[in-house]
C-alpha cells in the first residue's frame, strides 16, 4: 500500500470528488487499522472548519497537520504537499469552508457533520469507523466527526441503510425522532419519514429498538421489521424479506403488490420528478415489479402494458391517465 495514494483518494473521498474506484481502494485501505487511523486523523483536521476564509492560511495549516500527525502516529513525515494542496484548493472551490481550521483553533465542542441525499439520488456515507451508509433520496444523516470512546451516535431524517462495524465495546446508536435503535454490528434500514411513520428492518445480526417516550422495546433479528403508526401509536413487530425491503441501497427500484398511487410516490423521489394521474380507477391498481438502474421512461413503459396507462412527459412533469 502506498501513503502518497491513500492520502491522494482519503483528501478526495472527504471532498465528495472521489470515484466509485477511488472509494472502493479507500474501503480497503480502511481494513488497515494503521490507515483507519490515519483516515480518523485526516477527517479531524478535514472537518473543524472556521466561519472565516480569509483567518486561512495553506502553509501553515500544512506544517500544523505534519506536526500533528507526527504526534499522533510517531512517524516520518508525510510527505504529500503537492497533492494535498491540490485537494484543499478543491475543497474551498466547491465552498465546503476552510479546511485545517481545527488545527488552529481547536474547539472543544464535538463537532457535527450533516450529509444529505438530494431529491432523486442515493449517495453512500463512510463514517469515522468505517461503518458504511446509504442514504435514500431525501434522507439527511448527521454524526459526529469522531466517535467518542463508549459510543456511536447518529441522527437520520428519512431512510437509510445500514453496515455497521461490529465493535462489542463501542454500541452503535440511530436516533430517529422519538427512537432509538441499538446495534453492535449489523446491516439494517431505519425509515423515519412524517407521512410513512417509522420503520426499522433487520437484513443481517440483532438489533434493540425503543421508543423513549413510552419506553417500549423489541429486539429484532434477521427478517423481522418494527412499524410504528402515528395513527395507532403502537409499535408492531413482523416477519418480512428483508433483502426486497432493503435493496433499494443496490439501485433497484421496487414495487411489491403496492398501489398505483404509492408506485407513482416512489418514482416522484426516486427519479425527482412530478407524477400527476386524476384517475381514482388507476390510482388503485395493484403493481408488483422490480427495476434496477433503469431510466424513467423505461418504468413508465412497463407501467404502461402492466396497469394499462397513457403516460406524457413534460419538462419534470409526467401526465398519466
């Protein structure tokens, strides 16, 4: 493995300019517990921005990061100026701030990072542990930009899916409105939008999920799903496939024995678009399909000959009838 490489990719992956390449060789290099540390140190210094561009100085901030690195690891030092510079100036372009602030002003309150998926999109997010998660379209993520020492917190509005690093020592927690979902190392998705309730699935491990306002709890294990209704104000535990509830993380779009009026709610977020159908006859019609990396005019056209629709697009408007 080659330092000046995993610094190039590392500096890249945290500017949101790395490949899908690129970030699988930095998934790699992670399994490295001397890389994983160096990647922790990195996005520290990364992260800690200053609300003041002009107090930033690139010098300075780099002779602070090799004197910090070389404190923390105690080794040679690194020697990756150029393309480091390179990076940072890439950083500041795109306005995500100034980076190496942290290392001037070193704050002592954590510092929170906030990622969210745009409308018609799903981006994967690499936490500081190296746990991996996929946010659905619209779903914002907020965690901390180093775990503390006892523990794994982080806040999700929407949907997202989930692989969690096992650590037995560090219990990994997903605060979702009023829930609070416990894992030591699993893969599963948390759902918590207004209009569709809260919902957790477990496609692999256990999990612990409780309601903190009424101290209710389940534990959930492969294939089991806990549904909270707002309507109801119960929590319902069930068996599902887990793997059709969850594979929306692997690009497949799908419809399992859903109405049509909630299939056109889906391809409204999943491909951010507008779906107008008037027709309560259409609307009601049942739809099973799956679809995996396929544009919307591939879709509609399967709808089309399935439920027997007539569809327009117009700018980012689809006209069914």
């Amino acid at each position: 493995m080659n330092d000046e490489v995993f610094y190039e990719i590392a500096l890249k992956y945290l500017a949101h300019r790395a490949s899908a390449e690129e970030t699988e060789l930095l998934k790699k290099y992670l399994l490295n517990v001397e890389y994983l540390e160096k990647y922790n140190t990195l996005s520290e210094a990364f992260r800690n921005e200053s609300t003041n561009v002009n107090e930033f100085s690139l010098e300075r901030g780099l002779k602070k990061l090799r004197y910090k690195i070389e404190q923390s690891e105690k080794r040679r030092v690194l020697k990756f100026r150029k393309r480091f510079a390179v990076a940072a100036s890439i950083v500041v372009f795109l306005g995500l701030g100034v980076l190496l602030n942290s290392i001037f002003f070193n704050p002592r309150a954590i510092n929170y990072i906030s990622v969210s998926s745009p409308i018609g999109e799903r981006i994967e997010v690499l936490l500081p542990d190296s746990s991996l998660v996929f946010l659905n379209s619209g779903a914002t993520l907020s965690y901390p930009e180093s775990f503390q020492s006892n523990q794994r917190n982080v806040k999700l509005a929407g949907e997202a899916f989930f692989k969690v690093k096992r650590n037995v020592k560090k219990p990994f927690q997903v605060q979702s409105g009023n829930f609070t979902t416990t894992v030591l190392g699993t893969s599963f998705s948390v759902v918590n939008k207004a209009e569709n309730d809260f919902q957790v699935t477990v496609r692999t491990g256990k999990v612990r999920v409780e309601n903190r306002v009424t101290k209710k709890q389940f534990i959930l294990e492969k294939n089991n799903q806990v549904v909270f209704n707002n309507l109801q104000e119960d929590l319902v535990k069930r068996h599902v496939n887990a793997s059709k509830v969850t594979d929306w993380h692997k690009n497949i779009l799908r419809f399992d024995a859903i109405t049509a009026k909630e299939a056109f709610s889906k391809i409204e977020q999943w491909y951010n678009v507008k779906v107008l159908c008037k027709s309560d006859t259409v609307l009601n019609r049942k739809i099973r399909a799956a679809y995996k990396n396929e544009p919307v005019d591939k879709v509609l056209k399967s709808l089309e000959f399935m439920i027997g629709i007539e569809y327009t697009i117009q700018n980012d408007s689809i006209l069914i009838k």
